[in-house]
C-alpha cells in the first residue's frame, strides 16, 4: 500500500510479509523501484533503494512494516509525483 506525504518526492510504502515455511527468516533486503511520473502520466524513470528485512519473520507468521521512501528533491519538479511500484525481496 502506499500513501503520499507532504513532500512531492517522497511516499510511505507499507508492505505485509508472510512467512509460509516452517523455518524463521532471519535477514534480508527489501529493494523498491520508485518511479518518477510526470504531470501528463509519462514515466520519466526509476530510483532504486534498498533497506533490510524487518527480521525475524518465525515460520507461519506475518509481519508488516511501513517504510518512507523518498528519491531526490531535484528528481521530481513541481507537477510530478512518485509511484513506487516495484518491490524485490531477498531473505536469509
């Protein structure tokens, strides 16, 4: 789920884990692709960043987290907004 901020260049990403397995996952990365989006909905390109796992997720269980991304003020001018839209996740 995202939801914007007061800053244009900047959005709170807030995502829920489930751990199907039998086994704790004790570390990893959460990657998020934030694209920046013109006035007229062309998509001008993607910042990545990366921030660890909220770790550990014990087996059956679900954990969720909520995480302000933000790329560079001067990536998004006035009349553009961000959209993250691609999440990669790597546990241990």
């Amino acid at each position: 789920m995202r939801a914007a901020t007061d800053q244009r260049w900047c959005e709170d990403v807030t995502l829920v884990f489930r751990n199907s397995g039998g086994a704790a996952v004790r570390s990893g990365t959460v990657r998020f692709g934030t694209h920046v989006i013109g006035a007229l909905g062309v998509d001008w390109g993607t910042v990545e960043s990366e921030v660890e796992l909220p770790a550990p997720v014990e087996g059956g269980a679900r954990k969720g987290r909520t995480w302000t991304v933000c790329v560079e003020e001067w990536r998004v001018p006035l009349g553009m907004h961000i959209e993250t839209r691609d999440v990669d996740v790597r546990w241990k």
